[in-house]
C-alpha cells in the first residue's frame, strides 16, 4: 500500500507553516510525531534526506508523522527567529497535530538544528511520550543544561564522524543527561550519515517501536 501523505498549511505564530502530513501504511497510528529539520541558514528543509528517513522510519514504527518547513523556509511565512521562534513554530506544529489525533500520545524528532528545537520543546513539555535526537550539535553544548534535569525519555542517534557533534564532546555531554536515554552510533563518515541513511533509518523505526510498545504495555 502506497504512503498516505497530505499537505498543509498550519496555523503559526509569525503566520502559515507548510507541512507534510503521512501516516503508516497500515493500521491506526499508534503515536503522533512532529520531525524538525536543520539549521534554516544553512539550507534546511523538510526535505533533508536525514529528515525524510527519520520520518520515514517512524512512519515504519506505526506513527503518523508530521514534518514541517520553520518560519521562512519553503512556502511557510516569517522570517528566521535564531531558535526561540523556531521552538514556537514547534509547538504550534504539535497543537495541530495533537488536535488532529487527540487520542494517542505523541512524540518529537529532529535533525541538528531541529534536534535542538525538540529537545528544549520536549523537555518543556514533559508528557511527550520520547524525543529522538538525530545529530546533536554537541560541538556546541552552551544552552543544553536542560536535558541533565529532563526526565522525558530521550534518543540520541549520532554518527561517528560527526563535525558538529564529535563523539568525545557528544560521549562527555551525554553522561551529565538525565534518564531515561538512549545513544546510538551510526557508522557514518559526516554530520548527514552519508552512505547510512539506511542504518540511521533502521536505528530510526527499532527505538521508536521499542519506546512506543513500552508505553502501550502501562497502565
């Protein structure tokens, strides 16, 4: 069966956010997500092939899957915020999504930039059911204190040759967060696990069914 995808446009706060909307090929979802993608600035939309596979991935899991291009970008409204209005647009995505499917948990993942965005989003929040974190710019820890007090269940996917987030600084960060969490190494030769987005896919669709049978399993 083919994908089921629709597009959107979503009620933001510096005006209308451009979406893709997709659900799993079978079944009902069993979770929401939102995806985030990289650093605006820098040529990120929603259309990185890291966002699509980790989308891809969760849709895989049995999540509907909500991806979306931050103020600016694509055909969504605004201009670049420097992360606190790109954290907004976030949320606004969720509430949409959230309205949308009001009966099943949901959950954030993002890519670089936008792993920042979920993370500061998601610890936030509290209730999120996980945050998935795919390239951490861990280069970069200033403003990251949140997550040694976030008790949200967390998901760090990384590659092993990452620029912006080498293993020693991602490995030294790591250890001061808090539980629950989770880091997986992809074999990867960059920051955009060139020649692994199959691995990184995979890693993608086992954590998030893993996290979202768990949850399915409480009472």
């Amino acid at each position: 069966m083919a994908r089921r995808i629709e597009n959107h446009f979503l009620p933001g706060p510096a005006g209308r956010l451009e979406a893709l909307l997709e659900e799993p090929e079978e079944g009902e979802p069993r979770l929401a997500a939102v995806v985030c993608h990289p650093h605006p600035l820098y040529g990120g939309t929603m259309h990185n092939k890291v966002v699509f596979r980790i989308t891809r991935g969760l849709r895989r899991a049995g999540l509907v899957v909500l991806r979306f291009n931050f103020r600016g970008v694509g055909r969504s409204e605004g201009v670049h915020a420097h992360l606190v209005g790109e954290v907004e647009d976030a949320r606004s995505a969720l509430q949409w999504l959230r309205g949308r499917y009001p009966k099943i948990g949901f959950a954030l993942a993002g890519f670089s930039f936008g792993a920042r965005v979920i993370t500061q989003l998601g610890c936030a929040l509290g209730d999120v059911t996980f945050v998935m974190a795919a390239g951490l710019p861990a280069g970069s820890m200033s403003g990251f204190e949140y997550l040694e007090t976030c008790r949200v269940p967390k998901v760090f996917i990384q590659s092993t040759h990452d620029q912006f987030g080498p293993r020693p600084a991602m490995e030294a960060a790591y250890a001061g967060f808090a539980e629950p969490k989770r880091l997986i190494w992809v074999e990867a030769p960059d920051h955009f696990f060139a020649g692994a987005l199959d691995e990184l896919e995979e890693n993608v669709r086992e954590a998030a069914a893993s996290i979202t049978a768990t949850s399915e399993s409480l009472p």
